[in-house]
C-alpha cells in the first residue's frame, strides 16, 4: 500500500486549521464568512424538504407493512440485493380459512356454504390488497427512497465541502490580517540610531554597526513581512476561486429540489390513484358478496323466529356509513290473514322474548298501525306468529304499533 506521510501530515494540518476556525467562530473570537439570502435560503428549504419526505416515507411503510419485524425483513432483503419473498396477506389467510373450516363442518350445510362464499370473497379481496401494496412500493415509496439514498446524499456531500471551503477562506483571512498587522508594526518601528542614548559607547563590535547596515536590517524586515503578505493575498484569491466554485455547485443542487418536488408530486397523484382504485375493488367484492348472500336461505332468521323474537336486519344489511341516508321503507304486509287477524290494540307483549332497540333513522307512520320514531331513541320490540319478518310490534309507553326492522339496531 502506497502511504504518503507527507499528505497524511498536510491532511492532518488542513483538518486543524478548520477545527480551530470553527472553535473560534463558535466562541466568537473569529469572524464567519457568511452565504448570501438566496444560498441561505435553498439551503433551508432542501433541509425542510429532506425532513417531511423522511417522515412521509416511514408513515407510508407502516401504512403499507404495520408489521415491523416483516418492514426489517424486506429491509434487509433490500440491503442483500436479493428478491423480497411472497408474503400471503391477513385477508388471503382468513380466506384460506374459511374455506378449510367449510371443509369440515360440511359444505353443504349452511354455515359451510356461507363460509366457503365469504372465504372465496377475502381471497378476492387479499388479492386486490397486494396489488395495491405491490403498485404503491414501486409508483410512491421506490422514488422517496431514491431521493433520501441518492440525490440527498450528494447534495449533503456538496454541502460539506462547501462548509471546508469557507473555513479554509475564513483561516486565509486570518492569516492576510495578521500579515499585514505584523508589516505594519515593522513598517512603523522607531530608527536605532534615535533610540541610542547619547552617553552610549560604542564597543570594538558595536562600532562596525553604522546607520548604513540599521537601515538595511529594517529593510530586510519590511520585504520579508512584504512577501508574507503577498503570500497570503496569493491563498486567499485561490481559497476565494474554490469557495465561490463550490457555492455554484451547490446552489445547482439545491435549486434541483424544486424537479424533486414535481416529481414527487406525480408519485402522490399515482399513489392517491392506486388507493382510489384498491378501495373500489374493495367495495365491488363486498357489494359482490352481499348479492351472493342474499340467495342463500336465511336459516339463523328462520331458527330465531321460532323461539319468540325476530333478529332484525343483519348486519350486511343495516351497515350504514357516516352520512349516510336511511333505508328505503318496507313494503307494508297486506295478506288477507293478518290484515283480518291482526289489530295492533290487540296485541299483548309476549311473557318472554321482548328486546330493546335503538332507533337509527325517523320513522313517519303510513297508518294507524305504525308507530312513528325519532332517531336515538330507545323502544321496546316483539314478534307476533303470523307477522311479517321485516316488521316488529314495538311500544313506547303506552303507544304501540309497527315498525320496520330495518329502521332499528337490536340491543339485547
């Protein structure tokens, strides 16, 4: 190995001179050549910029991998150069499930033909989910990370240098000040002749020095400190090219966060795209499900209504969103045999089977027969044989009639 001892000791030197600027800057026993606005500025935007696409970029990892110990895995698969392996997701593993509980409680019975359907639907829906997991990874995070590894990176290498180049400028400074104070002082120190006292008595030795040779040992000082000067002039010009050089540099860098940002910009309108499209699949599987449920036979309602009280609507049917409007009114049963047996000021509550209900949505009674409600409200409810299954009698104090059991969630 080639080591060069006299670059390491002038590296060593260099890596000196700026420690003791800094220390003096800090201190405030040196003086600090500072950047102009505009630098100054790019540089605390690209700082700005650096710092919320970090933040961004870890967020939309735990959005995309809540699991951490799966998020260290695939970084360190990254890190390896090496494929990152399918990982089945939460909704595929449910449906495999589902579908393998079917299997055994027998599918040709109701809950087993249910769940091989609604197994069979998670898939779907695991399915979708990975797809957008694999689109968001390449379209959003893969330029974030570019970003943060890459151009970031330069931009804080550049940055560096531009820091050394003004230490190195700021000691050059230094040192032309001192020079020149130093030339200053010889320039203006008093003649020896003058000085001497006037009872001095020159010796054998002292003799041989005459005003001739004072006057040249005074000069030969003033052209020393003279070069000392130039010398320094000469450093600073250099270290003034390097820094000004290295500011340009720079501020080309930082004036590129402005594409990074355009670029970004994409990636968030492709990752919005890819989320819009995941939650639309979403919800035609789920609209697909609730259709394909609908055919098989309500055997829980069926079982329910022969112990003495209906169950109300199913939760498939009564899930409503925040704003959303209330369910379309039930058609009214009209057969001739409960139109002729039932009558509302007959009925009597049952000893066993009453529940209570909370009111989801204002009711307008249509008859008589109907007991009109306010949202929130809490009523009593029961069955009757012979009743329609979308409707309940319910009572609140002493009134009483029919109500829809699509308007109501069932508390006990």
């Amino acid at each position: 190995m080639d080591f060069n001892v006299k670059k390491l000791a002038s590296d060593a030197g260099v890596f000196f001179t700026r420690a003791v600027q800094y220390t003096e800057e800090k201190l405030g026993q040196a003086e600090k050549t500072e950047l102009d606005a505009h630098l100054e500025n790019l540089i605390a935007r690209a700082d700005c910029t650096k710092n919320w696409t970090e933040k961004i970029f870890r967020q939309t990892e735990v959005l995309l991998q809540p699991n951490p110990s799966a998020r260290i895995e695939e970084f360190f698969y990254e890190k390896l150069d090496r494929k990152i392996p399918s990982r089945t997701t939460n909704a595929e593993l449910l449906g495999q499930y589902m579908q393998d509980a079917a299997k055994e409680f027998g599918p040709g019975t109701p809950y087993g033909s249910t769940l091989i359907t609604v197994g069979d639907f998670q898939k779907r829906l695991g399915g979708a989910e990975r797809e957008f997991l694999h689109t968001s990874a390449i379209n959003f995070l893969a330029p974030l990370r570019n970003f943060l590894e890459g151009d970031w990176k330069t931009i804080s290498k550049e940055r560096r240098l531009l820091e050394n180049r003004r230490l190195d400028l700021d000691v050059c400074k230094a040192r032309l000040k001192k020079a020149k104070s130093a030339e200053a002082k010889a320039a203006a120190a008093p003649d020896f002749q003058e000085t001497r006292p006037r009872n001095y008595v020159l010796s054998a030795s002292a003799s041989a020095w005459d005003s001739e040779d004072g006057d040249s040992y005074l000069s030969d000082r003033e052209k020393l400190w003279s070069e000392e000067v130039d010398k320094a002039e000469h450093e600073l010009r250099v270290a003034q090219t390097e820094f000004d050089r290295q500011a340009e540099v720079t501020r080309l860098l930082l004036e590129g966060i402005s594409s990074t940002h355009v670029n970004h910009l994409r990636c968030l309108h492709e990752f919005v795209e890819a989320q819009a499209a995941y939650y639309i699949q979403c919800h035609k599987h789920m609209q697909d499900l609730q259709k394909e449920l609908s055919r098989f036979p309500n055997a829980f309602a069926v079982n329910a209504s022969t112990s003495g009280v209906s169950t109300g609507p199913s939760p498939l049917s009564t899930a409503t969103l925040p704003g959303a409007s209330s369910p379309s009114r039930p058609p009214n049963p009209s057969n001739a045999l409960e139109s002729s047996t039932l009558k509302i000021e007959e009925v009597k509550p049952p000893a066993t089977g009453t529940r209570k209900a909370k009111v989801l949505y204002d009711y307008d009674a249509a008859d008589t027969s109907e007991l009109s409600l306010l949202s929130d409200e809490l009523i009593t409810v029961y069955t009757v044989p012979g009743m329609d299954p979308d409707w309940l009698i319910g009572e609140r104090g002493n009134q009483k009639g029919k109500v829809p059991v699509t308007y109501l969630e069932l508390l006990s």
